[in-house]
C-alpha cells in the first residue's frame, strides 16, 4: 500500500510540473549573489521619475566612471541595461521589491563596470564594454537585444565585442564618430550619441557634495590623496622609462641591475 501511495504522490506531482509554464532561463536578469550597482560609490542617486530613462542612465554612468581607479585615460564606466521585451517583467518584480515604482529602472540594470587594470596597477587594461560582457558571460546570462550606457564611443576592439554579443543599442556621452554609425548601420545597432551638459555635471557634483557633507567626508583631502599617489606612479613611471633608456644599448633588463619600484624589486 506504501508504494502504491508513492507512485501515485509521484504521477501527481508530475502533473502539476507539466501544468507549470515553462521557466526562460537565457532571459536577462540580474547576477547571481552580486547585484550589478553593489560595489560602486553612487551618493545615494536613485533613478528621478521626471527623467526620461536615458537621463536616469547617463547620470548613473557618470557616479559609476568616477569611481574608477584607472588613470586618468582610463576613466570609464559601462552600464548593461536589458531588452525591452524582459524590462517590464523586471520593473514590476524590483517594484514590489522596493515598494518604490520609480526604482524600476534598477531592475534593468544586469551589470555594470569601470576600465580594469591586468598588466599593472592602476592601468586601463581591460576597458569597461569587454569587462561587463565578460560579467554576463560568466553568469550565463545572455547579453542579446541589450542596451550599452558608456562613457565615451567604443574603441574598434570593444565595437567588435558588443556586436558579438548582440547589443542593439549604445549610448554614450559624445558625439558618434563615422566608423560607429557605419559599423552601427550594418549589424542593426542603434548609435545614440548624447553630449553631456553643464547641468548634468552641476548635478552629479550636488549630489556628490551633499551626500560628503552629511556623512563628514573631506572629499578635498580624499581629492589631494590621489592626485599625490598618482604623482608619485607617474614619477616611479618616468624613472623606470629614463634607466631601461640608460641601459638599453647594454642590452640588460632591469631586474639584472636591481631596478626597484615602489620598494620591490623589478623582476
């Protein structure tokens, strides 16, 4: 009796997973255990309801490239914001979540990133487009019919990563230079230049001296920290430059004469 009762508990649980639809898992959504915005400094932005969802965006890409580390070439933010087909299923679920509708948009988001350094600290190896792809591809989550927020125009490398990965869409804060609109025309890519503007910049520096002024931070003092760290990796830079010069026609690397740089041995 014992078994006959399971078999049939089984034929009715097969039942109900048969009636249940079918789950999308290529669907865009957000990374696994690590929400897209979480480890960037935003000064308590939230999306404006009176903005239209390209302003909301830009003003976020902006915080997000000002905290890039990069030097100063090297500072760029990329934001992957789904596909309009998945959007609105994702507004309504981050909606009930927050208890706030104009929050949405942050359900859009699925990754976001600056430049990244690889050869050495500090330096804009991996540039912001590829890393973000290389987010959602870690995560198996399918980039198709997105859009793209950055900073400046895609260089020709990262162009041919996003045209790869089926972005439809990119956004960014310049005008759009020829080779993107003819790249953008053949592979059904909308090239949507945006110029910033004084009041976006006077907006995202209120934001960000209000939020120092409420929580005590001396952002001139945070401000002069960095500008002294990176004098003093552009000085180790130049010496490094000037002593391979010196010794090139010796034809010697520099760990064979003890080069050292910032207290280690060049090796």
């Amino acid at each position: 009796m014992d078994h006959v009762k399971t078999d049939s508990l089984d034929e009715s649980q097969q039942q109900q997973q048969q009636q249940q639809p079918p789950q999308h898992t290529a669907s865009p959504k957000l990374i696994p255990d690590c929400p897209a915005l979480e480890t960037f400094q935003l000064y308590g932005w939230k999306p404006q309801p009176n903005f239209s969802a390209d302003e909301n965006f830009l003003d976020l890409l902006v915080l997000v490239t000002r905290n890039s580390l990069c030097h100063a070439a090297g500072h760029m933010g990329c934001i992957v914001v789904r596909p309009p087909s998945t959007a609105t299923a994702a507004a309504a679920d981050t909606s009930s979540q927050h208890g706030n509708e104009n929050d949405h948009l942050l359900g859009s988001i699925i990754a976001a990133a600056n430049n990244q350094p690889l050869y050495k600290k500090n330096s804009s190896d991996v540039h912001a487009e590829v890393t973000v792809i290389s987010q959602c591809a870690k995560a198996g989550i399918s980039t198709a019919g997105c859009t793209i927020y950055v900073t400046m125009p895609p260089c020709k490398t990262c162009l041919g990563a996003l045209v790869m990965a089926g972005i439809t869409r990119i956004v960014f804060l310049n005008c759009v230079p020829e080779y993107l609109k003819e790249i953008g025309t053949q592979n059904g890519i909308q090239v949507d230049g945006i110029p910033d503007s004084a009041e976006r910049r006077q907006r995202v520096e209120t934001l960000v001296r209000v939020y120092n002024e409420v929580n005590g931070i001396d952002a001139k003092a945070e401000v002069e920290r960095l500008r002294q760290l990176r004098k003093q990796e552009k000085q180790e830079r130049q010496k490094k430059r000037k002593f391979i010069l010196l010794n090139n026609k010796k034809n010697i690397h520099p760990s064979q004469l003890g080069y050292s740089e910032g207290g280690k041995t060049f090796n």
